[in-house]
C-alpha cells in the first residue's frame, strides 16, 4: 500500500501539523472505556485528553471502547476538549483502531512502540486513505511517536523523512527502561531525555515527557523538580496519568510575571536597536542578540496563550 505514488497524496506541511498540537502542555491519559474517568477529566485543565485504547485498557474491553470512541469524542467536544488517542501496536489491533479513530475530533494519533520510519509511513497512508473516503480534511489528524526503547530512541532522528504528519515524539520512559533494563530515575534517564529533545528538535518536531518515571505521582515535589528539568532541557510538554500530574505541569510551563516583564523589556530594545541599525543591543549588562530576541518574543507568545504565575 503506497499512495505517495499517485497524484492524489499532498502532503502536509510541518508547519500545518505542528499548528494541531503547538499549544498543548499538559496531556491527560483517559482509559477510553471507562465512561465515568472521562466524564471526570473534563473540568481538570488538561491541554487535551488522550483517550487511551492501549495499555489502560484491558483485551476483553478493548472492542466495548472502539464502539464508544465516536460518542466519547462528541462528549469531550462539546466540552471543548481538544482530544487525541493511543492506539495499540500490534498490527491487527492498530489497523481495528485506526478505522474507529480517524473521524472529526481526533486532532492526534499517539503511536506506541515505535521502531522504524516504515511504520509510521504505513500508517499515515492508512489514516490518508481513511481521510479521503470519509471527506476529512487530508493531513488534518497528526501523528505523536512514542519512543520506549533503545532502538527507537537511536534511530527517531531519522523519522522527519518520509512522514510529514509526524508531530512530535513522546519519551515512554516505563517501556524504555523495561527494555535498557535501567531504574526509572531522574539520573539515570537524564541523557536518553536529552538526546529524545535533541531527535525532536533535529526533525523539527515537537518533545513531550520528563525525565522521570511518568507512573510515580506520590511524591509530588519530586515529580515538580523532573517537569522542571524537563523543561529545562527543551521538552515541549507532558503526557499525564493523573489529575495531579496536570496541576504541575500547567504551573512549570506558564512563564512567571518576572520573565515576561523581562521579555517585554528585550524585545522592545532589541526592535528598537534594529530600527537605528544596531544588531544587538544591551539589557540590563546583558548583550541582545537575535536568538535572545526571538526566544524573548517566544515566552511572550506564550504567555499570551497561557497565562503566567507570580514569581521571581
């Protein structure tokens, strides 16, 4: 199966794919067949709900939560929840899903297991060719790559070419320390998270996850420190398994007064400057330059889109 080979395939731009997903910062893992936890999540600040059809869901429910997907999907709509879905990797079941989930409201397909660029290949042409009969915009749902293994995780800066829907890739950090045989600690998953920032960003795609264990909500300082971290390193957000887990991600990624005043600050010199011809400028004994400006104009972006907290 190849429609790339006939004149009916264009694809989307990364621009346009990226657009889907942007914005988001805190992703809410759903069990999509347990109606009364995703009537419950509607009101808990998620980014978006990721109605899962994998793991959190057992085999004998997994036919009860294709059935409902379609009505669980309205349900989160019309509560103005933007919505994506995990489905499961092996072949047969993902193919089951992907003929459920490819309807309107899916804005992503969260894509487990991840181990080649042929894969995801397959399945977008799947999800193309779904698009076309049932008159969705083509390239309107992205692609999110879990990268849970050292494999995946070696070759994921390879993934730009070839599949334009892929969106972001998103570190499994339980799977991938299953098969390194690694104890999920923030040190020991420090340097595989940066390098899965570093894959992302060479591809142009966006990172979500944390360099920690995503299942450990207990000690909710400690799980405050790795968002932290995470987001220090350059990861664009975070899967969530719980309510909590939200909380703290919604805070660590809204931009405080103090940096926005300050980005406030540099983007005025620095257009200032360039208005007399000046290529940099000097804020507050610190020189500005134009990464300095546009990493500025960015934080102000966001805040724009999320609000900021007080703080210094």
């Amino acid at each position: 199966m190849s429609f790339t080979k006939h004149n009916i395939y264009k694809p989307a731009s990364k621009k346009q794919i990226l657009h889907t997903i942007m914005h988001w910062r805190s992703l809410l893992f759903v069990p999509a067949h347990e109606e009364r936890f995703i009537n419950s999540c509607i009101n808990k600040g998620a980014s978006a709900i990721a109605l899962d059809l994998e793991d959190s869901v057992p085999k004998n429910k997994k036919q009860h939560a294709r059935q409902n997907y379609p009505l669980y999907v309205a349900l989160l709509r019309s509560a103005n929840c933007e919505v994506c879905v995990r489905i499961n990797s092996d072949l047969r079941a993902c193919v089951a899903d992907l003929e459920v989930v490819v309807i309107t409201g899916t804005a992503a397909i969260v894509v487990p297991k991840v181990i080649g660029i042929d894969q995801l290949i397959l399945i977008d042409e799947l999800i193309l060719k779904l698009e076309q009969e049932r008159n969705l915009p083509e390239n309107g749902i992205a692609l999110i790559a879990m990268v849970e293994s050292a494999q995946a995780l070696q070759k994921s800066s390879q993934w730009g070419e070839g599949c334009s829907r892929l969106a972001a890739l998103f570190f499994g950090t339980e799977d991938f320390c299953l098969d390194t045989g690694m104890q999920a600690s923030p040190e020991n998953l420090f340097y595989p998270a940066q390098q899965l920032v570093l894959a992302a960003k060479s591809i142009g795609v966006l990172a979500f996850g944390f360099p920690a264990s995503i299942a450990d909500y207990s000690n909710l300082s400690m799980l405050r420190a790795s968002i932290s971290s995470g987001k220090s390193m350059g990861f664009d957000g975070v899967f969530c398994i719980h309510p909590k887990q939200v909380d703290i991600v919604n805070e660590v990624y809204q931009p405080i007064s103090a940096e926005i005043d300050q980005a406030g600050l540099i983007v005025k010199a620095y257009e200032l400057g360039q208005s007399q011809g000046k290529g940099a400028v000097e804020v507050a004994g610190k020189m500005i330059d134009a990464p300095v400006y546009h990493r500025a104009k960015k934080l102000l972006s966001e805040a724009f889109i999320h609000g900021s907290r007080k703080g210094s």
